[in-house]
C-alpha cells in the first residue's frame, strides 16, 4: 500500500527593493516603480522514497543557470532529492529576472560599447548579479521552507474552462493561396483570413487539504502567459495577481501555486475584439520597441481575467472534497530528452551576417543605437548564434519531469510550447487529467508547428525558436509514453 502522503508549502515576495532591469521585451527598461508584488510559491510533495517539489515564481523564465545555481545550494538539506525539484514561470513580461547579459554581449561585440543606448541607471540601482543572487537566494529559502513544514495530508484535483488564453497569430491573405501570420496583427483589416493555430480554454486545478479536510492551497494550471501589461516600465505579476487574490477571497487565505501550461501562441489578449480600437496600437505592440498605451484599461482586464480563474477554482471544490487521496500512486520520473535543433542554411547565415553588419555600421559614438535598433538585431544575430550552434552538434538535450499522482499526471517542458503540442499529450495519454507545464527547469524559447513555420512572424523564426516541429513532434510522442508507461507500471 503506498505511503501517507506528506505536504508543505511555502510563498515569498520575489519582489526587489530597488530600481532593476525589467525583463520580457526585446529593448532594455528599468524599474520605475512597484506595481503590485510579484511572488515564488513552493508545493512539496513526499510519500516514502518519492517526492516532488514543484516551485513556480513570477518571472518572464528561470534559466538553467539559476536552477542549477539553486540546487546546487540544496544539497544540503537532508532528505531532499535536488533532482525532483521542479522551476516554472508565470512568464509575466514585467518581471525583475530574466538575465539578458549574454544579448547584450552579442551586439556590443558587433556595434561596438560605445554604440550601445544610452541608458540612465538610479543611484540605487540593483545590477543583474546582484539581482542573480537575490532571486537564488530567495527560491532557496522558499524550498527549505517548504520541505521543513510538511504534514500528513491529501490531495484531489478537479477540471473545467476558463476562456483566458486566445490565439495570438492572426494569418492574413496575401494573395494566390498565401497566407501570412502576424504575431499580434490587426484582426480589423481588411485582408485578415483566420488564426493561425487553436486556442485551449482548459484549466486544471490539484487541491491539497490536511487530514481535518480543511483546505490548504491549490495548483491552478492555465494555459496561456500573464501578459496584459507587457510593455510599460514597472513591476508586476499581471493577471496572476490579481487571480490569486479573487482565489483567496472566494476560497480563504490558501497557498496558490500558478502554472502555465502550454500556450506557445495565445495571449490573456482576444485581438477579434480588441483590434478594431487598437489597430495602430498593435503595430507599435508587435515592433516591441518601446512603451505602448493600448486603448483599453489594463487592471479591469487583469480583474476580469481573475474573476474567471476564481470561479472554476471554486467551482472545482466541491468535486474535488470528495475525492481526496491520502495514499495515492505516486511516481516521479526525469526524463533527458534529446530533441533535434532547428537548423539555418549557410545561405540564410550569410545573409543574417550582412545584415547584421550594415545595421552595426549605421552607428557611432555620436549616434548611437535606440531601443528599436537592438529589436532590428534581434532576428539576424538569431540566426549567426544559431549557424555556429549547428556547427558543434544537431541535438539538445532537456531535463523533464513526468509526475504521477493518482490518476493525474504533471510534465514539464522547457519551451513555449504551442498550443497543439500541449492538447494532443491530454488526448493521447492515458492519465485522466493531464498538467502540462511549458517554461519549466530552463527557458528555451518557442516551440512552433508546422503552420506556424509557413506563416513567419515572431515565434517561428530561428530567432526565437531553438527546436522546430520534428523537435515538437518527438517531445510529445516521447512525453506521452513516459506517461502511459506510469500507467502501465504495476
């Protein structure tokens, strides 16, 4: 019979003190003040020599230095499997960690530090290796926290719908059976055709409760990023904030651990209703190249947006209390998967490797570069960084968790995954409800379809794309046969 199910949790204000980078844009900002907290929450989950702790925080991604970094400093907590520790983003494009040194490096190296835009620092300042160790430091304690409080409990899950995550590639007509995707084009105009891909209005929730049947928190898994702000200069956890509170006002002061699903292509965003006043705006959205005030009120989105992840959270409740597991089937496997890279020809790196050096010739000293220069570099730098990546191997390798517990399952995948991906690993696996939880131990940019290839636009170029969808397919095959294979253990 399996083991008694120990559970603990723990949340912190990831939130900086001080004036820092802020991260999710193509063009440099800093902090110009706290919009609301943005925050890391930990679950942790034993029964016997089996565990799992899931750590979610939000941020735009956590690269692998920072896991890495944090498990290293884990080592020493008795008990704990470092491997077993899961890291996931919100993916809020108004967070204070990201950790884009190495960009930055790549155009100065090309244009010159001279060159590069002029940026004004506060005195207080906080620098990107300070912000490093604070943010390690902060998810470190928040483990410790976690692992030290568990108690004896139970678990239970429950599934509905929640229209959050919309289609965010509208593909427009060009003429003799082409058609071309724009990532956040203007849905009003007059050649726009369809949306590129499907949208998934699921949302999944695992509850945990002590031995008393009282409540103690919840995993609520939407499939779409908390990017309704995006491009303005301050602090935020966007729409999970305000989500976690209409949680807790409807359910009590709970633990709420936000997870992303697969949502490669949507956005909290419906460009059908939203472009017919914003259409200019979407363009200067899309260029991500500077501040943008769309026409319509941000913070009633994001209260909107909560008000429908409160109601099936609290809907799920009542199924989910009457179903609550103490000892259920616990598995925990972690998985390298090697996937292939998408490759670029030697002809699209020569040309990528001109135009990056006639953009870098345009500047000096005297006229340095703006912040729309650096998102010009974006794609052909992409393509040199990826022309010399093939040259030292076809593959990469990324680590996934495959996690069973009772008939639900979580597995995790580094990448932006497409919608697609993440709707055929649900159908095809044999697990009742399925967790899906793209940006997770790494950040590896998208993972696009095949549509999504012929349509073009940003995340489908090499740029943004490290594996393509061959890589895509094999992902999902590979995911949903470690999954059936906890089935198929007796």
């Amino acid at each position: 019979m399996p083991n008694q199910l120990q559970i603990g949790w723990a949340a912190a204000s990831i939130t900086p003190d001080r004036p820092t980078y802020v991260y999710g844009q193509l063009y440099y900002r800093i902090s110009e003040y706290v919009h609301d907290p943005i925050t890391a929450t930990a679950l942790v989950i034993s029964s016997g020599d089996e565990q799992a702790v899931l750590v979610s925080a939000d941020v735009v991604g956590i690269n692998d230095m920072i896991c890495a970094k944090v498990r290293k400093a884990l080592e020493e907590v008795k008990g704990l499997d470092v491997s077993r520790i899961t890291f996931s983003a919100t993916h809020t494009h108004n967070s204070a960690f990201g950790f884009n040194t190495k960009r930055r490096e790549e155009i100065v190296e090309l244009c010159g530090g001279d060159c590069f835009p002029v940026q004004e620092y506060p005195e207080n300042f906080m620098p990107e290796a300070e912000a490093t160790d604070f943010f390690a430091g902060k998810l470190v304690r928040l483990v410790k926290d976690a692992w030290d409080v568990r108690k004896p409990g139970g678990i239970s899950y429950a599934g509905d719908y929640a229209a959050i995550g919309f289609n965010r590639r509208p593909q427009f007509d060009k003429g003799k059976g082409v058609a071309e995707s724009k990532m956040y084009g203007a849905c009003c105009l007059d050649d726009f055709i369809r949306f590129e891909g499907t949208v998934d209005h699921g949302i999944d929730m695992l509850y945990t409760w002590d031995l008393d049947r009282n409540l103690t928190g919840v995993l609520v898994d939407v499939p779409c990023p908390s990017q309704v702000f995006e491009l303005h200069s301050f602090i935020s956890a966007d729409y999970w904030g305000y989500a976690r509170n209409a949680i807790r006002e409807k359910l009590g002061n709970i633990f709420v651990l936000s997870i992303c699903g697969a949502a490669g292509d949507q956005s909290p965003l419906d460009l059908a209703r939203i472009s017919k006043y914003n259409a200019r705006k979407l363009d200067e959205w899309n260029a991500q190249a500077g501040e943008v005030f769309r026409n319509f009120d941000m913070a009633e989105e994001c209260e909107s947006i909560a008000r429908r992840i409160a109601e099936p959270v609290h809907r799920g409740v009542n199924t989910a209390r009457k179903n609550i597991e103490t000892r259920p089937v616990f598995k925990h496997t972690v998985k390298q998967i090697k996937l292939p890279i998408r490759k670029v020809s030697e002809a699209d790196y020569q040309e990528a490797d001109t135009t990056a050096r006639k953009i870098a010739a345009e500047f000096s000293p005297e006229h340095k570069m703006a912040g729309k220069d650096l998102v010009r570099l974006f794609e052909p730098i992409g393509i040199i960084n990826r022309w010399k990546l093939q040259q030292h191997g076809d593959d990469t390798t990324i680590h996934s968790s495959i996690i069973r517990l009772g008939d639900a399952v979580f597995c995790t995948v580094p990448f932006e995954l497409f919608v697609e991906y993440g709707l055929r690993i649900r159908a095809k696996s044999k697990a009742r409800q399925v967790f899906t939880m793209q940006l997770t131990n790494g950040s590896q940019g998208y993972l696009p379809t095949d549509a999504a290839l012929a349509g073009g636009s940003y995340s489908s170029k090499p740029a943004s794309t490290l594996v393509g969808p061959r890589g895509g397919d094999l992902l999902t095959e590979t995911l949903i046969k470690e999954i059936n294979r906890l089935w198929d253990q007796k």
